[in-house]
C-alpha cells in the first residue's frame, strides 16, 4: 500500500490541508473553526489546540499557499548567482501565478469581488491584512538572507519590502491591461531598476 493515508496523516496536517482547499474555494471567506474542523475530521478541541487563535490559523495557511505557489528557497540561496538576479527571480516568482492578458484580468476579478467591491467588515479587512503581512514577510526573508550574504547593506527591510511588493503590484495590474505585447520585456526594465535601488539602500547617516 502506497501513499499516506487520511487517517495516518497528523491531526495538524489534516486541519492545515482543510483550511488550504477552503481558502482556496473563497479567499475572502472566514475560516469557521467548526467548518474547519468538519472538513479535517478532527474535533474542534483538537484545531484549537494546534491553531489557539484564527490569527495562527489564517497565518499557518497563507504560508504554506505562499510555499507551494511561490518556492524561492532554492532561488534565494542559490549563490552561484549574483545577488540582484536572485532577487529579480524571486518577485518574477510572485508575479508568475498570473500570466499577461486573461489569467492577470480573471485574477485581479476575483481580488476585486473580493475585496474591493463587498462593504469593508472586520473579517474581510483581517483576511486582506493577514494576505498582505504573509507577503510583505516572504520578501523581508529574502532581503534578509542577502544582508546575512553581505550583498545588502543592514537597514529597514521592511521598509524596503514594502516599496519591492509595491512595485510588484502594479507590474501584476499592467499584466492585467490591454497593454503592449512587450509587457515582459519592461516588467524586466523595472524589475531591475527596483532591486538596484533596494540594493544600494543604506540606512540614513551611514
């Protein structure tokens, strides 16, 4: 018998697996500890002893969604290239999900439906943020890992994340666009000219 079974799988694993496959089917949806809990064949007892708050479980999910769409382990440390082709190839991994044309539009639909176009409510609002802070921290690990390198100065990373996602954002709404057919070609142009200027940041007075 081959393969991991549902039963033989950790009480943990099933509830994160659970969470995924329902964040997946709507992302703007809360995660229900009782749903949740249903869907993992686990008591809600056992979900609350892993995942105490909906805070750690919403964060849980979102990193292991970041580590299956977006795996930059293997980018980010592979030192046999330079620094600034590493961290290009990390936010091209962000970007990628979404190609130009149809794929970007369907995307930013469903960010829009979402989380735009529904009143603002407290449990929408804390989703979006947890979104944003898994994000915002995956590109802070990488900047971190080029200041242990000594390929960037020590400084503010995530000031410095903030303004890289920044840019990555509205590369990921021209995709969107009926733009030029070059949209790939000047995605490369700006890329560039962001991490240049993230790697030659220093902290003021220095």
């Amino acid at each position: 018998m081959t393969g991991v079974t549902q039963q033989a799988k950790s009480s943990k694993d099933r509830i994160l697996e659970a969470a995924v496959a329902m964040t997946g089917e709507n992302l703007g949806a809360g995660l229900s500890v009782r749903a949740v809990a249903a869907r993992a064949g686990v008591s809600t007892g056992s979900l609350r002893h892993h995942f105490p708050t909906q805070r750690a479980l919403q964060e849980a999910v979102l990193t292991a969604i970041y580590d299956l769409v977006i795996p930059d382990d293997h980018v980010i440390h592979d030192t046999s290239l330079p620094a600034r082709d590493r961290l290009i190839a990390c936010l091209r991994l962000v970007l990628a999900p979404a190609a130009p044309g149809k794929p970007s539009r369907e995307a930013w639909s469903t960010v829009y439906e979402r989380f735009i176009a529904p009143e603002p409510t407290e449990e929408l609002r804390a989703t979006y943020l947890a979104t944003a802070r898994e994000g915002l921290r995956r590109v802070e690990y990488w900047l971190s890992v080029l200041v242990e390198e000594g390929a960037l100065a020590a400084g503010d990373n995530t000031r410095r994340a903030r303004f890289l996602n920044t840019v990555v954002g509205g590369l990921s709404v021209e995709r969107a666009m009926p733009g030029e057919a070059s949209v790939l070609e000047a995605e490369t142009e700006v890329l560039g000219m962001a991490v240049d200027a993230v790697l030659a940041s220093r902290e003021p007075g220095e």
